[in-house]
C-alpha cells in the first residue's frame, strides 16, 4: 500500500501545484511543487521532509518566535523533522522539490550503513540553509532528469539514498561519519547482480532491490558495486540497457518502440535521445545502415 505523507496531503489541500511525483520505494517519494500567495502549515507530520529551493522563494517567510522570516532562494534547503509544526507564507512564486523520508527508512538506512542501532534518531530542524553537498545531488540527480522514466528509477533512488546519509550524518544528533568502505563485491555475488540486471532490463530497477540480492545496505553495496564494476549501478544498468538495444537493433526487425520498452524506456522518444548522446546518432540512424 503506497504510504501518504501528510505534508504532501496538507499542500495539495492548499494552492500549491504539483508537477510531477514519484514513490522510490523504501519509505521514500519525491514531488516537485510550486507555490504563490498562500500559508501552509505543516502540523506534526510522522515523516520527515527535506525541501530544496529550485527558484525563485526569496518572499518564503518562516514563522519565529520573533515574527515572519525570510531568507528562501535558489539552492537554498530546509529540512522538518518529523512530529515538526511549522508554518510558512509563500508571498511570491517559489519552485521547490520535497524529499519524504519515513522515520522507517530512515532507521532502516542508519541500522543498514553504520551496523548500529540508536535509541532514537533525532533529525535537526533547519531553514534557508545552504549546503554545496545537497545542492550538487538534487542539481545533477533529480532536476536533470525525467522522473517518471523508467530507466532514470535507479539513479533517482540512488541520489535520495545518497541524500539520507548525507542528512544523518551532518543532521541529526549522531553526526557519525560514513563508514569506509573497501574492497568489491565477491564474484559470486557480482555475478548474481549483474545476472538480475540483464534479466530485468524491461523493469524500473530500483537501489534498495539490487542492494538486497547482495544482502547488503544500500550504501556499502553501491560503493562495493562501483569498487567492482568502475562504474556506480545506475550507470552499469544503463549501459547495459544501451548495448541490449543496440543488439536488438542490429539483430532483429522489432518496431523502435517495442525496443525502447523491451530495454526498460518508457518513452520512444527519451529512449532515442539517449541513445543519440551515448552513440552518436539516433538508433533510426543506426538500423538505416544495417536492415533494409
């Protein structure tokens, strides 16, 4: 059953937009909103939400005790702990993306990465902070790609893992650095992984599936992966989703479309541009050569 989030509810009860949304699995969603001339407040939610500043938001007030705050803008983050009450007056456009983390996951992924279990997990509160580590992992994971594409499903919930793990270790009261991770994954397991990926090149792979054949966290798996493959799992899957495609293409006389969601793409046209960026021409280029 799909886990509401209560600050999602509250905002689509109010005059913020929603975009676009996608569940990650694992007790995490992501949504991406915008907002003007409204005030939201957000009353003791059971998750936890980390909101980035897309643009625009620099007439975002927060409410102190010492009165209405502003301090919004691009890059700009706030995070609200869970059972948090806030309130906020949106007096100009603001684009923002929230991260719902529920306090499940997130004790799942502290347990999982530092093989230790707290007594509680205390998530700081904070607003209009700026962080140059959680700028560049939604900037470069979650702005620049299509979030209801297939195949961006893997590196999507990659970036939210590596987004929770940044956020317990500089936000919460354990402030534990992340564990150093060496060595690959052992053959067997590699091969066990690898062997999924190409059997479930049609589906939306996703981190926490891939960590679990190899009966590891979602954090020591991907680095142990990359440590193996030289390349992160989101990148492997995708190659491997490419060179499938092109076999197909070559090979067989199957209509682009089929192929596209044979090779795990949702869409034709996103399958095609992707294809051009990697190979350097489209994959219609591609057959007009080989097939008659």
């Amino acid at each position: 059953m799909t886990k509401v989030y209560q600050a999602f509810d509250t905002l689509r009860k109010h005059k913020a937009v929603l975009h676009d949304s996608v569940e990650l699995g694992s007790g995490i969603q992501l949504a991406a909103w915008s907002n003007k001339n409204d005030t939201v407040t957000q009353e003791s939610p059971d998750h936890h939400t980390l909101s980035l500043y897309v643009a625009d938001g620099y007439e975002c007030y927060h409410k102190t005790r010492g009165g209405w705050r502003n301090g919004g803008g691009p890059d700009r983050f706030c995070i609200m702990p869970k059972n948090s009450m806030s309130s906020w007056d949106v007096r100009d456009d603001l684009s923002f993306v929230h991260l719902y983390c529920s306090d499940e996951h997130l004790r799942h992924l502290v347990e999982q990465t530092w093989d230790r279990s707290p007594a509680a997990i205390q998530m700081e509160e904070r607003t209009f902070e700026e962080d140059p580590q959680i700028t560049l992992l939604y900037r470069h994971f979650l702005l620049s790609s299509q979030w209801q594409e297939n195949s961006n499903q893997l590196m999507l919930s990659s970036a939210a893992n590596l987004l929770m793990a940044h956020l317990v270790k500089n936000y919460t009261h354990l402030q534990w650095a992340l564990p150093t991770v060496r060595g690959g994954l052992a053959p067997h397991i590699l091969n066990r992984v690898k062997d999924y990926i190409h059997a479930h090149l049609a589906q939306p792979l996703m981190l926490p599936e891939l960590a679990l054949l190899a009966g590891l966290s979602e954090f020591h798996f991907a680095r142990m992966f990359k440590q193996s493959m030289g390349m992160a799992p989101h990148q492997y899957v995708m190659n491997a989703r490419l060179i499938r495609a092109e076999q197909l293409l070559k090979t067989t006389g199957m209509e682009i479309t089929a192929i596209a969601l044979e090779c795990g793409f949702s869409s034709t046209s996103h399958f095609s541009n992707r294809f051009k960026s990697v190979r350097g021409m489209t994959p219609t280029a591609l057959r007009s050569g080989i097939i008659v």
